[in-house]
C-alpha cells in the first residue's frame, strides 16, 4: 500500500512539471496551427539558461527559471517573426520541415558553442527528501511541482483575464476579424509562440536540480512532450497539465509490477488505447 | 623523342618506386573514434587529452624511427551509435588510410567499429568490456581491459573481501544496471559470482541508459534489506543515482561498475556526496603518481582510466609500427599480437604492461577496486600501505 502511495506521489509530481513542459506545445498547436518539433530544444534553452544563472550568481534555477521563461521566450517570438511565420500558412510538410530543421540548428548551435558536457547544479535541497508517514516526498520534485502549478494558474490567467491574452484567442479564432479589431496579428502570433516556448523552457530550469543538460537532453523529453500533449488534447492547456498528471501517474504506477524499461511501454500502451476511445485527446480545446 | 621516351621511363620508374611500401612516408595516421558529442563526450573528451599528450611526446622524440622518423597523426571521428561508427572507421581508412585505429569507449559501438576494422583488415585496439568483443574469433581487435564478466566477478569478490575487513559479512545485494552490453555482461559477471558466494541478489534491475527518473529504482532498493548496492551506470544514469539514493537517506555502501563511477565529472558534480563511494576500475592513476602529477599540470585534473587504458593502447599501436618497420596493416597487427610494451601509460596500468592472449584480450590486465575520498580516486584493493579505507563513513581500521 506504501509503494503504491508513493508511487502516485512521484507520478503527481513528475506529471505537474511534464505538464508545464508540454503546455507550450499545445499552446503552439492551439492558437497557431503549427505542431513546433522543436520545442524540447527549448526545454534544453532554458535548462542552459538557469544553469548558468546559477553558475554565474548562485541563484536557485527555480528562480532562474523565470529568467528561462523570457530568454526562451523571446528566442521563440524571434523565430517565428522571423522564420516560422513564412510557413505559417503554408503547407504541413512545410511546417515540419522547418521545425525539424529547427532542432538540427538549435542543438548543433549548443552544442559548438556551449560544449558536449553534462552540467548539473548544486543545490541544498538536491539529495533531501520529505517523510510524510513513510512516504518519502523528494524535495526538488515537490519544488518543481509547486512552480509548475504556480505558473499554470497564471497562464491561465494570462489566457482568460488579460488583454493578450484575449487577443491570442481571438486570432486563433479568426484572424480577419481581429484584425478588424485592431489586433496586430503577426505580435500576437509571435508573442504567443514565445509564449509557448517560453513555458517549456521555464520546465527546465525548473528540473534543471535534479536534471542535468547537455544539447542533446531534448530528444530524453521529446516523445514524452507530444504524448502528453495529444493525450491532454492538443490545443488545450489544461488538457496538458491534466495528461501530464495523468503520464506521470502511468509510469510511476507502472514500475510497481513491470520491470523500468516498460515505463514507456505501459506508457504508450494506455496512450494508445484513449486515443482509440477519443481521438482528440481527453480535453479538446481550441481547435483548428 | 628519346627525351620523350626518357622521361616516360622516369615517371614509370618514379610510379613503381612510390608502390613499395618500405617507402619513406611522411606521416603514419591513426584513426581515433571514440564519442567526442551526446552523453559520453565527457569520456571521448578524457581519451583525446591523452593521445594528444602522447602524439606529442613521440613526435618530439623523432616520430617513428623505423620509418625514417615518420611523424605520428591522430584522425578523430566522432561516434555517438554504432552506425556512425562503422560509418567513420569506413571513412578513414579507405579516405584516410589509417593503419590502426583506436576507440570506442562504448561496448555496442566498439562492437560495430570492430567489425569493419575486421573486415577491411585494420587492427583496433579499445578498452571496452563487453565479453563479446573477443569472442567472435576475430584477429584484429585488441582489448586491453579485463573482460565485462571478469570485471564483474571481481567488482562483488572484491567488495565481499572489503566487508569483510571492515566486519561486515555480505549475504545480500542490490544489483541496477544499464541494458546495453556493458551493463548487461558486467551486470551478469556480479551476478554470477554472488551466486558462487551464496549471496542473495534481493533487487536485480536493468535500465535503460537514458533513463530521466530514477525513484522507482531506489524505491525498490530502499524497500529491501540489501547491504551493498552494485550500480553499472554511465555519465547521467550514475549521478541520478547517488542523488537518489543519498535524498532517501540511503547509507548502504555502494559499488559502482566503473563507467560514470570513475570519472572526474563524478566528483566534480557530486561533491561530497560522491565520498565513500567504491567502484572497480580496470586502472588508476596512483599507481603512477609522476605521471599523473605531469597529467595534472597539463590538464588541471588527474588522468581518468579511459585516459590511461587509450593512451597506453595508442602508444602499444606506435611501438607495434615501429617493430612491424611498416605501415602494413596486417604486418602491425602481427606485432601487437607478440608483443609486450612496458613503457609509457602502461606503467601506470596494473602488471605494469600491455600485452595480448591468441584471441585478442589482455593477458596483464587486472581489476582493482577504488574509493571516492575527497575528490581523489584511491585504490583501495590490492591492499597497499597507506591506502585507507572508509566504510560507512569511518576509517576501517586493519
């Protein structure tokens, strides 16, 4: 009874920050069209970028996550003002081969200049662990999970309350209209890319205490990122933190009567099976 | 005319003379291939510095004597998988013309360079464990460390002894190691020597390498009453690891299998959390501390197993060009198979010396066990004087 408390405990946990780390992808999808294959290189971004906060100033990558969430962020809108945006409208193999192309320049880009290494933090909590009647809470997974639903409830603030986040929906909803409506479509479009990208990023200096980077740490998180995404129901960002929880749940529940390696197996086979039931994922939310 | 006929004749002459092969040739290549990107560049990195240093130092001496003071060059290519691998070694020796190759630090991708190296007729020389290497009868891969199942074997016989010195008898194991060959064969090697012993192995879980969460591992660990824990990790899998083990309060001494366990990164990232932790090794450097002290002012760090195992494995692949007097694949081969070098890296290698059994393996090789201990890697087994030895956080005294 034990393990299995704790086996949901770590799937809770782990789930939250997957489901931070995929709701940029949904997001993407969502209001822009666009499935952004490179979107775990910006997990990878922001993991470099709170790594070196902290290795500059010694401040906790939690913290530096948000300064992962502009940086990523900003990258993101840059790239689509710049470069996305032309395939936008354009056809879906287009799409994929430009952000496929994406991950080849983005980890190359880390990898030339920041090196092959591993890099991990040192922080105080790292090797700590919480004992709530025997179930052991692992500090840096608790800190991780709390950050990840901080920052979804105020995403989804963002998204309902405030004025971009109102205009974000509007050109997902129809863009002729909100330009009409004085809306600048090509900000908008840019600012909710990097909005996207910014939030994936933001998981990563969020796992960065108990993760190490190195260019390549994007394709560990990749497969995940889409499944839990298209399980949530691609486009929608609740859908993401609900088929995160739910991911994380799986694997961690799984590893009780199957050996490690069929984490993913288990994993894909549910995946699998709710799709077949409802293709559109568990929350479908703003289509396209 | 005649001059015509004259120097056609010349440039026949010239032709035919540039075919024999006892030519004087200006430089000799050897092909490296080894991961120098992706999560074991940190080892491919550790190998280059020495061949480098050990490049250096010949070409200084005067190159290769026998071949008219031919000058030594390295071709690196980088190899991340198997595929690649046979890709490169393809590359650089029909390209490149290398005469020997070196590499690849990874069982699997070892496996697959070594089989075009056989193919095209290249001796290799590599550290990789996996038994399987010198057991396909092939003639051109050399390894110059103990076999994965040795490894294995004496990475438990050698913690049972160390309990034993400290007073404590071992009667059961936890086992976690990476599926891939090296995990899989060193893993079975542990296995099978507790079995002989009459150990129990209460926790036996393979992995994959890439493993991102390694909770459900530890929890199992934790739940068993296991009181030595035999990790066989690479880079990332071994620091998740110990951070686990060490957040669930965890103080069973642990035993890693080489890999991640003995490179300088591990105690870098770990800090004092990697104290106390033992691992087998194929080689340490206090065994020579001159070279390693000379090592250390180069690189600002002490020379790790794979620097020593590749550089000593290099400059056994020199010597062999130089007895062999030719750059005749095959003709070298031959001579790294009778040889046995004792200078250069190989001093600081167990036996002192590098030299191979009629199918390719080390016939002076020789597992130790070494101990975390400030930073520095001590080897702890053979038992030497002034050698301490930590156990559970105190000193076991003797």
């Amino acid at each position: 009874m034990i393990s299995l408390l704790q086996a949901l405990v770590d799937g809770v946990l782990n789930g939250g920050v997957y489901g931070v780390i995929a709701v940029g992808l949904s997001l993407v999808f969502g209001v822009l069209g666009i499935v952004n294959f490179s979107q775990a290189q910006f997990l990878m971004i922001g993991m470099y970028v709170a790594w070196f906060i902290w290795h500059a100033t010694g401040i906790d990558p939690i913290i530096g996550a948000f300064a992962a969430l502009v940086v990523g962020g900003a990258i993101g809108a840059l790239l689509y003002s710049c470069l996305i945006r032309h395939v936008a409208d354009a056809s879906v193999l287009a799409q994929i081969f430009v952000t496929v192309g994406l991950i080849a320049v983005l980890e190359n880009l880390a990898l030339i200049f920041l090196g092959a290494d591993y890099r991990s933090v040192k922080t105080s909590y790292q090797t700590e662990a919480i004992n709530v009647a025997s179930v052991l809470v692992s500090k840096p997974y608790l800190i991780a999970f709390t950050a990840a639903i901080i920052v979804s409830v105020l995403l989804s603030l963002l998204l309902n309350r405030s004025w971009l986040g109102r205009a974000i929906r509007a050109t997902a909803q129809n863009e002729a209209a909100s330009t009409a409506f004085g809306i600048d479509g090509l900000r908008t479009k840019s600012l909710a890319f990097g909005l996207g990208t910014g939030l994936t990023a933001f998981g990563g200096g969020v796992i960065l205490p108990y993760a190490s980077v190195n260019p390549t740490v994007g394709s560990q998180y990749i497969v995940l990122m889409f499944t839990v995404a298209v399980l949530g129901g691609l486009g929608s960002t609740m859908g993401a933190l609900v088929g995160g929880i739910i991911v994380g749940i799986i694997q961690s529940v799984s590893t009780l009567f199957l050996p490690v390696q069929m984490k993913d197996l288990a994993l894909f086979v549910v995946f699998i099976a709710i799709l077949a039931i409802r293709p559109q994922g568990l929350l479908a939310g703003v289509s396209r | 005319m005649f001059s015509r006929f004259f120097s056609a004749a010349l440039t026949v002459v010239a032709l035919s003379l540039s075919h024999t092969g006892a030519f004087a040739q200006e430089t000799v290549k050897i092909g490296v291939v080894v991961p120098l990107s992706g999560p074991n560049a940190q080892f491919g990195a550790n190998i280059r510095n020495g061949l480098e240093v050990a490049t250096k130092e010949i070409n200084e001496r005067g190159g290769i004597s026998s071949l008219k003071g031919a000058k030594v060059e390295l071709v690196f290519a980088d190899a991340t998988d198997p595929a690649k691998a046979g890709v490169a070694v393809q590359r650089l020796v029909s390209r490149d013309r290398v005469v020997g190759v070196v590499g690849s630090f990874i069982s699997n991708i070892t496996l697959a360079a070594s089989e075009v190296t056989e193919r095209l007729g290249v001796p290799m020389i590599t550290h990789s464990f996996a038994d399987q290497i010198t057991e396909r009868g092939y003639r051109n891969i050399f390894q110059v460390s103990p076999k994965a199942s040795v490894i294995g074997a004496a990475t438990f016989d050698q913690a049972a002894a160390l309990g034993n010195l400290a007073g404590e008898k071992i009667s059961k194991i936890a086992l976690l190691w990476e599926d891939t060959s090296y995990g899989t064969a060193q893993s079975k090697g542990i296995r099978d020597a507790a079995k002989r012993a009459g150990v129990e192995v209460v926790v036996d879980e393979g992995y994959p390498p890439g493993i991102t969460d390694v909770t459900p591992l530890i929890n199992k660990v934790r739940a068993s009453s296991a009181q030595l824990i035999f990790p066989v990790s690479y880079v990332n899998d071994a620091m998740l690891i110990i951070r686990a083990l060490r957040q669930q309060q965890i103080s069973t001494p642990i035993v890693g299998g080489a890999g991640g366990y003995i490179i300088p990164d591990f105690g870098k990232a770990l800090g004092d959390v990697a104290d106390g932790v033992l691992s087998i090794t194929p080689a340490n450097y206090d065994a020579n501390k001159e070279m390693a002290d000379k090592y250390r002012a180069t690189y600002g760090i002490w020379p790790s197993h794979e620097t020593l195992l590749y550089t000593a494995g290099f400059q056994d692949l020199v010597q062999a060009i130089d007895t062999a007097k030719s750059t005749d694949p095959q003709k070298i081969r031959d001579a790294i198979a009778s040889a046995r070098y004792c200078v250069g890296f190989a001093r600081a290698l167990p036996n002192n010396c590098v030299a191979f059994d009629q199918n390719g393996l080390t016939s002076t090789g020789q597992p130790i066990m070494v101990q975390w201990q400030k930073g520095e890697l001590v080897t702890v087994w053979p038992r030497t004087a002034g050698a301490q030895l930590i156990w559970r956080g105190s000193v076991v005294k003797e």
